[in-house]
C-alpha cells in the first residue's frame, strides 16, 4: 500500500483564483480582483514548485493542470515561467500532459498561442451552453458566435481540446438538451464535460433558490431523462461517457482527471489547492488557505502555502478508492479494494449491490452497472455505510 498511488500516477494542480465575474453556480474558490501583481504571483507559485519538488525527487510527473478561477487570464509568460520550473524539478512521462482551462471570450482566446508556445497541450473550455439566453442566465461573459469561434481556433493551436455544458437548466426541455447535445458533437470535440446544474448553498444561485426565485429548474426526473439522453447521444458518436460527467473518444481521455479518480498523488498549488501526497510510507491529504492573499502571504513569510497536513488512514484511502473509482466506466480493481478493510464485510455487500444490478464484478474490478451510474450516490452511500 505505501507504493500504492503508483497505480494512479503522479500529477501537479496549480489553482489561479482569479477571475473577471463570480457566476451565480459557481461555488469554487474564485474572486474577483481590481489588478493582480503577476510577477508576485510567479515568485510564490515557483518557490512552492520548489519546496513540493525537493519532497518528491526521482518522480516521473505525468501531468499538469492549471485550473480556478480562470486560467486563462493568466499571463502566457507566467504560464512559461512554471512549465519551465517544472520541467527542471521532475522528469516528465512520454504521453505528459498540460492542461489550461479557459474561457472563450476573445480577449482570453487571443491568448491560446501564447500558452501553446509556453507548453500547454490540451485547453478545456467553459462554454457552458449553446444558446445566449441561457448564457446570460448562467451570468457568463460570452456570446455562442465567441464560443465558436474559441473553440474553432483553440482546435488549429492545441493538440487536444475539450469544453463543458451545463444541462438540466432552467426552462430547459428534454427536446432542448438533446438537440444543443447534438450541436456540441457536430462540432467535432474529442472530449466533453458535461454537467448538471446543482444548486450549492452560498451560491448567487443557491440564495435565490432559498428565496423561491429560481424558477424553471426540471424536476428529478426531467434531469434523470436528460443523463440517460446524454449517455445515448454521446455513445452513438463515439464519445462514451468513461466517467459520470466525462465523454471522450478513446485515447483522448483527461490524463489528470484519471489522476484523481484512480487515486494516484497529485500536489495543490495555490489558493484553496487540495492534494495527496505519499510521503515516507503514509498518505497525506494536503490543503492550502482559501483566500488569495492570505496564501500569498503565507508562502512570503513561512516558506510553505500549506496548512497542516492530514494523514489519511486505511479505512479512509477506502472509501476515497470507492468513492473516485467508481466514477470510472472501468470502475476500480478489487484487489486494490480488499486491501483497505474487511475482506468478508466488504464483500458482503458488494455481492448484495451485484444481486439487485448495481455493481459489476467481473474480471476481477468492481463497476458500477448502467443502472448503478445512475444512482451512484446512492450506491456509494451503501458502501460506505458497510465500511465504517
């Protein structure tokens, strides 16, 4: 088990906090600034590349991803500056990926070039919706012609490109999401994130739906037809859903999500980062201060942006495996599984969860069935009830 990320991979998050509006849904660790001192933010972002590298000597790094807030209003400069600190910390795996999530308005679009000079091989793109009523209801900053446009460009300048929709929103029909579904694949992306719209509390969104004022939203059921559609139409064009929210055409699957879902190591850099780390034998949940300044400040003066970590036990790396792994449409090994807890009590109630349809077993993983997917909530749940 101390080994054991291994089977995972080894990835670097770096969070951007930064960004131009604050979306009414969006409940990430995002805000919004007058003017932001770059090169400030360089020095820290090093420094903690520095500091996290001399932990973790003699890896293979597989993959980078820049998120937030909004990447993209970083400079391509700074986004060099980085590539480059880490390209000298660790080496680097054949298939390494870079990831930049972007938005698609024309002033960040301008910038796609620059970030594929500084090293950046894969962008996935916020476009959200294909109708500008919906747009300005989700508070975005685009138009879909600037989307379109984005994306047709962010195609010719990357090797790999992918964009999210948001469905089950307001006033949004079955017949509504299967045809804007289309649309997205006619445009020819080989990966798509696509996600239902969930009201989070502290939210724009979440305070209107407390006060009665967020009408329109599908009932459960409306939202469960509109999954299963997705489901369908993706599959029938070559995009099958590899992970809940997650379509791609083989080989194009997001090599630093699958970081996250098969439970490898990946370090959190900037505000509000989280991460996992196997250090001496133990695993490690790691965390940082949420506040821009605060985490600036902290990396300034003690020479860490981290708080205090947390060592994550058996029963705990078990039921994060369940929990990411069975996200997955290739779901996660049983051996790994066995490995964390009571073989009997865990098996126990997998074998009541295959009976009624929900988990697979074969060829020694455990999936989540069609069925299961569905309700997967649920499902976890169950299973982690018999774990603790």
């Amino acid at each position: 088990m101390t080994e054991d990320w291994r089977a995972g991979g080894f990835g670097v998050y770096l969070h951007w906090p930064f960004c131009q509006a604050k979306c009414p849904y969006c409940d990430f660790n995002s805000h919004v600034a007058a003017s932001i001192d770059q090169s400030r933010w360089q020095r820290a972002y090093l420094a903690e590349i520095d500091r996290v590298g001399s932990e973790t000597k003699g890896r293979i790094l597989d993959t980078v991803f820049f998120g937030g807030g909004t990447p993209s209003l970083m400079q391509p400069d700074l986004v060099a500056a980085i590539l480059e600190r880490i390209r000298a910390t660790w080496a680097t795996s054949n298939s390494f990926e870079v990831t930049l999530e972007a938005n698609p308005t024309s002033v960040e679009a301008d910038r796609f070039q620059g970030y594929r000079d500084a090293g950046v091989n894969r962008v996935s793109i916020g476009i959200q919706a294909l109708n500008d009523l919906d747009l300005r209801a989700l508070g975005r900053m685009h138009s879909v012609a600037e989307a379109r446009s984005a994306f047709a460009l962010a195609q010719k300048v990357f090797d790999r490109v992918s964009f999210d929709l948001i469905y089950a929103r307001q006033n949004q029909s079955l017949t509504d999401w299967r045809a804007e579904l289309r649309e997205a694949v006619s445009m020819a992306a080989d990966h798509l994130s696509l996600y239902q719209l969930t009201i989070e509390d502290g939210t724009a969104f979440g305070d209107r739906f407390a006060r009665g004022r967020l009408p329109g939203l599908p009932v459960e059921d409306s939202a469960a037809d509109m999954y299963f559609a997705t489901q369908e139409i993706c599959e029938a064009a070559g995009l099958p859903g590899y992970e809940i929210s997650n379509h791609a055409r083989p080989g194009a699957e997001s090599r630093h999500n699958l970081i996250y879902w098969n439970c490898g190591d990946y370090l959190g850099i900037g505000p509000g980062a989280h991460g996992r780390l196997t250090s001496g034998g133990q695993r490690y949940a790691t965390d940082t201060p949420r506040q821009p300044g605060a985490w600036l400040q902290q990396v300034e003066t003690t020479g860490t942006g981290e708080v205090a970590r947390e060592q994550i036990g058996a029963p705990d790396q078990l039921v994060e495996l369940l929990m990411m792994g069975l996200r997955l449409r290739d779901g996660v090994s049983l051996a790994r599984a066995q490995g964390r807890c009571e073989k009997d009590r865990l098996l126990l109630k997998i074998n009541e969860l295959h009976k009624i349809g929900m988990l697979d077993t074969s060829q020694n993983r455990l999936r989540a069935t069609e069925r299961g997917r569905a309700v997967l909530n649920a499902v976890l749940t169950e299973l982690y009830d018999a774990i603790t």
